[in-house]
C-alpha cells in the first residue's frame, strides 16, 4: 500500500511544487525584464518631449 499508493501522491505533491516554483520564478523574470524595458521606452520618449519643447 505504502508503495502504490502513498509514494507516487507525495511523488507527485513534490513535483508540483517545484514546478511551481520554477514557473514562479521564471513568471517573476519576465516581469522584471518587461518593466526594465518599460522603464528604458519611458525614459526615452521624456528625452524626446524634452528636445522638441527646447
């Protein structure tokens, strides 16, 4: 019993949770890429307002 039933659910619970995790953080990467990147086109589209109001 301990062999077919209970080892592959805690086989499975592991495995969920560390692809979860993995899926975290690879969520929490893109998101910090995409905010650079935002951050990146603000900064140069103030510097365009800035030169065309001069």
């Amino acid at each position: 019993m301990i062999l077919f039933i209970i080892c592959p659910l805690l086989l499975f619970f592991a495995w969920n949770v560390w692809r979860r995790r993995r899926l975290d953080k690879a969520e929490a990467s893109r998101t910090a890429q995409l905010e650079a990147e935002l951050a990146v086109l603000k900064r140069e589209k103030d510097s365009r307002q800035e030169t065309v109001g001069k």
